[in-house]
C-alpha cells in the first residue's frame, strides 16, 4: 500500500474508529444510565441523555423534587448539543425554583411545555403554578396534559381538584373538557359527587345536555341520589329531568315499578332485582314478578331508593300469590331511611307466618328527618327439598289514609 494510500486512508480511518466509539461508548453510556444513573452522571455530567435520566430517576422514580446549581449548570451545556430536550429544560426551572426565583423557573418550563406536553412533571408543575395564581383555564390545560400522559395522576390531582370545584371560575374550566369528553372527566364528576354533591351539580347542571349517554349516567345518577340524601329534591329532580329528558317525573315518583322506576339509568333510585343461584325472578308484562327460591334460602329480590316526604305516616300496598299449596316460604318488606350514611330501619313486615295469596296492606311512619327511603322486598325459601314459586305484584306507597 502507498504511502499516499495510507494517508487518504488515516482520516477515513480516524473518523470510523471515533464514530465506532462514540458508537460503543453511547451504547455503554445508555446501558449505564439504564443500570446505574448516578454511575453514568459522575462519568457524563454534561451528556444530555445521562443528564435527563438522571434527573428523571431523581423526580420520577426517587420523587426528588430538587436539582442542585450544580446540575443546572450541567444542563445548560447539555442543552448546546440537545436543545430540545424536555427534561433538561425542566432542570432549569426546578433548580430556579429551589433557589427562589420563580420568574426564572416558569420561563424555563414554558419552554419545555412548548417542546412537549408530554413531560408530565412539567405540566404539573406549570399546573399548580397556575392555580395558585387563579388563572383557573391555564392550571385546567396542564393538568389534562399530565393526566393524558399519566392517568394515574387522577389520584394525586383529583383530591385539589374536587377543592378547587367550590370557585365558579374553576368550574368553569372544567366544563369544556366534560363537553368535549376528556378521558379523565368521567372519573372526576365521580370524585366530585363524593366529595362535595353541591360543588358537583353547580359543575354538571350548565353542561348536563352533552352528557347524555356520553358514559357519565352512573356519577349523574349518583349525584341525583346524594342530592336525594340531603332533602334537596328540587335540585336533584331538576338534573335527573335534564339529563333524562324522557323520564317521567310523576310515575318516577310513585313506589311501584314501571318504565320510569324500571330505568338502569336512575341507579339505585330505579328498581333491581337481584339474581342469584338460590334467588331469581322474572317480571312479566302485566307487571307481575314471579319469583324462584331456593329450599332455606334468604335475601333481597327487589330493591329501589325513593324520595319521600318526611314527617308523615303512609301505607305499603302490595299484593301477592303463592304456587302450590305446600312450603309456601315466606315475603316481606323492610323500610329503611337513607338519609344517613348508616341506614335506620324504619319497618319491617312480619316474615314469620307463611306467604299466602291476596292485597297486604302496611302502615308506615316516616320521621321528618327522613326523605329518602330504602324499599326492599325479601323472601325466605320453605324449609323441604323443592324450590318455592312466589308472585307479587308492583307495591304502591301513598299516604296514609291513601288519598282521594
């Protein structure tokens, strides 16, 4: 080979050879910061990618909210081979903000949200941020950034979020994500009706049209019913008639059960009928159920919230069949008062003589404390070898004497 050869050839050979190890030492650098970040940062301080993990490990899997001087001078000559990442960018404004200078600290993480949203720390910070200074549509942006990218941030942000719900402004925020069906919206109207039932209807009853059948039935449904709980009827019945337009409110109100009583939609203020391998029933046409039961067998075969005025004594009409003339079983009902998270029981029938055939009729005193009941019907199974076939029909609750 020639001399000139060779000479054309070094650099050629040169270049190869420090490509093959920046290649090689990439490689062990990113094997290292996968394996040990701090190893690979006292080896790489000012590498972007050793960088970034390290202070990823520190913030995300260490929950090290800190980066020293130290690091974001480390950062700030990452940042002249890798300018757009995200997270060296982030580094600036921790450490800005662990020394005080707030100002420093958002213009940083601005310019890591403008180079991605997909930095969920970032966009909790820029979120909190925000909220502090009540600036509740910026803070409600970051926080759907974060939970996009990390939806189990639902429960760290959904506690201060359900907070915020008590200023109008917020809830105003909130609401064009309800509309527009965000994906943690559902769960948050959830939360919110469990946290505070009020702050939630405030939220819900301006949007409610564009949350029919959108997947928020069972936490509109819940907020109806914990309304319910706290005697405020009016409210309750307003959001179940805005959001369930076809519902009928005068047969929704009445015991018996019927289309409106009958609808899944409701919750628990809509009639169940709970199925088991001991217990089943089937309701037919005429309005009438029938139901299975096993031999000794006891529990619930229906089951349905109601509104209801208190202070008043009403009456417990129902009607019903035994099949055959032998082990008869037995059916009752049970009358609690829900206001309370610990029912009270108000009534109960007597379950101990035989079911028999024709109209059973109940009174029942309410106290004026009372404004939401629990009606249950429970059956008991005969006490031979074969199953007992029961039939009931819809029960009617009115004031007692029933008026004219």
């Amino acid at each position: 080979m020639s001399a000139m050869l060779r000479a054309t050839r070094w650099p050629l050979a040169f270049v190869a050879l420090v490509l093959a190890y920046w290649a090689f030492d990439h490689s062990l650098a990113s094997n290292q910061r996968r394996a040990n970040p701090e190893a690979a940062y006292r080896s790489r301080p000012t590498d972007p990618g050793t960088v970034a993990s390290v202070m990823n490990d520190r913030m995300v899997a260490r929950n090290q909210f800190a980066a020293t001087p130290d690091d974001a001078a480390n950062a700030r000559l990452a940042l002249q081979r890798d300018p757009l990442n995200r997270t060296l960018l982030r580094t600036l404004g921790v450490q800005a903000e662990v020394a005080g200078d707030v100002p420093s600290a958002l213009r940083a993480m601005r310019m890591a949200d403008r180079v991605s949203r997909r930095d969920s720390i970032t966009e909790l910070w820029l979120g909190e941020y925000y909220r502090r200074n009540r600036l509740p549509a910026e803070a409600v942006k970051h926080y759907n950034a974060a939970m996009l990218v990390r939806p189990e941030l639902q429960k760290v942000l959904f506690p201060q979020m359900t907070k915020s719900l008590a200023q109008a402004d917020f809830r105003a925020a909130i609401r064009p994500y309800i509309i527009r069906q965000a994906s943690w919206t559902i769960p948050f109207v959830g939360t919110a009706a469990g946290t505070n039932v009020n702050d939630a209807y405030r939220l819900v009853l301006p949007v409610a049209t564009s949350m029919i059948d959108n997947g928020f039935n069972e936490a509109l449904a819940d907020i109806i019913l914990r309304l319910a709980r706290q005697n405020e009827d009016a409210s309750a019945l307003l959001l179940a008639q805005t959001v369930f337009p076809d519902l009928n409110l005068a047969a929704f109100r009445k015991a018996a059960w019927g289309p409106s009583t009958l609808d899944p939609r409701m919750g628990r203020l809509s009639w169940t009928f709970p199925q088991s391998a001991e217990i089943s029933s089937t309701l037919d046409a005429q309005g009438r159920l029938t139901i299975q039961v096993s031999p000794l067998a006891a529990g619930a075969f229906a089951e349905r919230a109601l509104m209801i005025e208190g202070g008043r004594t009403y009456e417990l009409k129902y009607d019903m069949s035994a099949v055959g003339t032998l082990n008869k079983g037995n059916l009752g009902w049970t009358v609690d008062c829900i206001n309370k998270n610990l029912p009270e029981r108000l009534w109960q029938s007597d379950t101990s003589a035989p079911a028999g055939n024709g109209v059973r009729s109940e009174p029942i005193m309410v106290p004026a404390s009372c404004s939401l009941i629990l009606l249950t019907g429970r059956v008991i199974g005969g006490d031979s070898q074969f199953p007992v076939e029961l039939r009931v029909g819809a029960p009617s609750l009115a004031p007692f004497p029933a008026t004219r």
